[in-house]
C-alpha cells in the first residue's frame, strides 16, 4: 500500500507572543517544520501534503519545494477538520499518516515502529508516558487493556486526568478508514472542535483492535508551544549532536555549549572550545582546533589548521596548516591555500590567498588574488569599490606591503615588490623594487599651536 503523509501545521501558537507562526519558529537554525518534513521525506512517501493556515502565505513561501501539497485550514476547528481538508488530496487506496508540524524531534526509527504496528490492524497510534501528563489526551483502554478512547485535557474526567499514558498527536489508518471516521464525529466538546482523537472511539466502537506503538525518547514526541519549550527543545537537540560528535571522537570542552545549526563532519582529533557556532555545511579536516566563541558557516577547513577565538568565517574555504584569528572575518568567496595566516581584526572577502602568505593584523583585503609567501602589513586596505563597480587587486608571490598601504584597485602589485609603509598605490608597480607613493614631509619652524581665548 503507497504512503500518504499529512502534516497539520495550521496552528498559531498564540503563547510564542510572535507574529511569526508556529511552525516556522526556529530551532537549531531551521524552521520546526523543515525538521517534520526531512523526517517525512525519509520515508520516501507517495505524497506530502501539508495543512496551513495561520500565516500561510508565508508559511507556503518558506518552503518552496515543488513536491510538497498544501491545502489551507481556512477555518481552524480542529484537527479533524484539518484531516477532513487534507484527506481529497490523499491518493484513494493509501495508508495515511499524520505527523505534527510544531513536533521537530520526532525520528524516522519511531515513526517506522508505528507504520509497523499499523500494518497489523486498521488503526495505529504513537503513545507515551509522563509522571505528569497534564494538558494531553489521555489514552483510555478498556479492561483487557485495549485501547478504548482519548480523553482530551478539558473533557476528560478526574479518573482519566489520572492515566499518565498520552496521545502524541501521531497515527496511521488507511485512507478509507480515516474518510467514514471523520464523516461521523461532531464538535460537542469543551471546545466547540472536531478532535481527530474522536476517530479512536469510532474504530474501537466498529470493533477494531487499535494498535499503538510508544515512544523510546520522550523529546522526540514533544511538541512546542512556547518559548520555554522551544528553548528546552534546543538543548536537547543540541545535547544529542553532542553526543554523536564525542562518541565520533570529537574533543568538546563543554557538551553544553556548541549549537550544530546545519551538519557538521569531522576528522580525527578535532577540538573544539565553548560557545561556537556551527551554520550550514561545514567539514572540518583533521586535527583542526576550534577556539572559543567563533561562528563558523558554509566552510571547510583542512587538516591541521586552526581557527583562534571570536572569529566568524562564512561561504569560504580554509586550507591545511592555516592559522585564523582571533577576530578574524573570512567572508564569502575568501579561499585560504596552504599555511596561510589571517590574523586579528583582518577581514578577507572574495580574495584567494595562495601558500605561506600572512595578513597577521588590522587590514581589509577584498576582491583580490594574493599570491603566495607575499606580507601584508598592519593597516593595509584594498579600494575595491569605486561606488558603482568592484575591481580586483593583484599581488603577485614574494610581495611585501608595508604598513598603512592603500592599494586602489585595478592594480597589479608584481612579483617581489616592496611597498612602503604609508602609501597609496594606484599604478601597476614594476617586479623587485621598492615603490613609494607618500606626500614629502615637512617640518614648520616657529610654528605655536594655537591657544585658546580666555573667558
């Protein structure tokens, strides 16, 4: 039988305070609903259809992955009725199932135990359990244990408030199945909704034997509705990538303190300090040091190289046995070969800096190619914005550029020149020569600062 994933993301979430919805509210860098829909995509489903509603336009707009369908929720009566809008676009003959789109964790291992246990009846749900289960429906069983019913928070009975087993939200039935069901319950209930858990009486009322399979990882069935469980989300997920690094043999000076917000790929004996920032894709080669406080995105760093404190790279790559920062900026397009050093307070951007060449402090190298063992003084900037185009600067391999160097692109520094301190080069200079470009100095004689008037 094909598969069929529904996904009820039209919830408003009212207690994030925010004018963003629910389901795109952010967790480990991506929006809680990406995190639903990778899951739902491993299983390699017939069909992906997704309900929205509150902020749908933008909600549609941060997805636009052509294989998904949507069906707006224009009235939000309950995850019923969600279903009921949802299910025309189920293929006929399909087994259904029905994720969470503000339940992030929830893992692919799970979700194939319950498609498991459905396979073996006509109904099948994903339980678990709390010391205290207040706020969820109550799963009810009759007295041979079946499952009977769920009791919702505001309709259940003191009894039932006592059961400590909880519907998570998930569950799988065939397509036809779900279609009489929803055709037959109402929205007598506490709150005025068509409660999807209704459809649990009616099966077992049809006499069916409702299956159910329970959660190893009470995170992964945790759903968010504040900010509070949105943060306590965070550090688990954070906590289980982790895990996953040390047990690959990551050294971490705090398992606490490192965010993965995107996928991260080590070699052997990397170490990374506290409080980084991991974005994107990043790989880091072998033995790579990571220092304290430094964001890190879209990169690749090669073996041996080591990146020091508070420094932030993006969109670049690092070559083997470079040295970066600290409070260094590598920018988009910055390519590091071997042995390169970037130092403190010096930002590359679009620049290739080819082997054994330095950049060690306060200087601004953009759109240029750096040849190879050339220094690059303190205080040296490349003018490569002329306020309408860029322009690239070239220096060629055994320059020297002194301190306080302003280079004003298009401009070709040639192979072993030297450039003074002080100056401004905006003419190709010749190969193996010192070139200055300063003003004369001058000393006044008799020259008094000027006082000030007595008042």
């Amino acid at each position: 039988m094909d598969l069929a994933i529904v996904v009820l993301a039209a919830g408003q979430g009212k207690r994030m305070h925010s004018d963003t919805p629910k389901v795109l509210q952010r967790l480990a860098g991506r929006a809680l609903l990406a995190h639903v829909l990778d899951a739902a995509r491993e299983l390699a489903p017939q069909r992906i259809v997704v309900v929205y509603g509150h902020g749908g336009d933008r909600v549609r707009a941060a997805f636009p992955d052509t294989g998904l369908t949507w069906v707006e929720q224009r009235e939000r009566l309950g995850t019923g009725h969600a279903l009921m809008q949802a299910l025309p676009e189920v293929p006929q003959g399909a087994q259904v199932l029905v994720l969470s789109g503000d339940v992030p964790l929830i893992s692919v291992d799970t979700l194939q135990r319950l498609l498991k246990a459905g396979a073996e009846g006509e109904l099948a749900l994903l339980t678990s359990e709390l010391g205290d289960a207040r706020g969820y429906g109550r799963v009810v069983r009759d007295g041979n244990g079946r499952i009977a019913r769920i009791a919702e928070e505001k309709d259940a009975t003191p009894a039932e408030r006592e059961i400590r087993e909880w519907y998570t939200g998930f569950l799988t039935a065939p397509r036809a199945r779900l279609e009489s069901w929803l055709a037959r319950i109402g929205n007598r209930n506490a709150q005025g909704e068509y409660y999807l858990t209704d459809v649990i009486g009616l099966a077992a009322g049809d006499g069916l034997d409702v299956a159910s399979a329970r959660a190893a990882d009470l995170d992964e069935v945790q759903g968010v509705n504040s900010r509070g469980e949105l943060a306590r989300l965070e550090r688990a997920l954070q906590r289980g990538n982790a895990t996953r690094l040390l047990e690959a043999g990551v050294t971490l000076a705090d398992p606490e303190r490192i965010d993965v917000r995107g996928s991260l790929a080590c070699g052997r004996d990397v170490s990374i300090d506290v409080n980084c920032v991991f974005e994107g894709e990043v790989t880091l080669g072998n033995r790579v040091r990571i220092g304290p406080n430094c964001v890190i995105k879209n990169m690749s760093i090669a073996d041996d190289s080591e990146v020091h404190a508070f420094t932030l790279m993006e969109d670049a790559a690092v070559g083997a046995r470079c040295r970066i920062g600290p409070y260094a900026r590598l920018r988009p397009g910055a390519r590091l070969e071997e042995a390169v050093h970037i130092g403190n307070f010096v930002e590359v951007k679009a620049s290739r800096f080819a082997a054994g060449s330095k950049a060690n402090h306060l200087a601004y190298i953009g759109d240029s190619e750096v040849g190879a063992r050339v220094n690059v003084g303190a205080g040296t900037i490349t003018c490569n914005y002329d306020g309408a185009s860029k322009h690239r600067t070239v220096i060629e391999d055994d320059c020297f550029i002194g301190s306080n160097a302003t280079l004003v692109a298009p401009v070709k520094i040639a192979q072993g020149s030297y450039i003074g301190a002080g100056s401004t080069i905006s003419k190709d200079t010749p190969p193996g020569q010192l070139t200055l470009a300063r003003a004369r100095q001058v000393s006044v004689e008799g020259w008094k600062p000027p006082k000030k008037e007595k008042r």
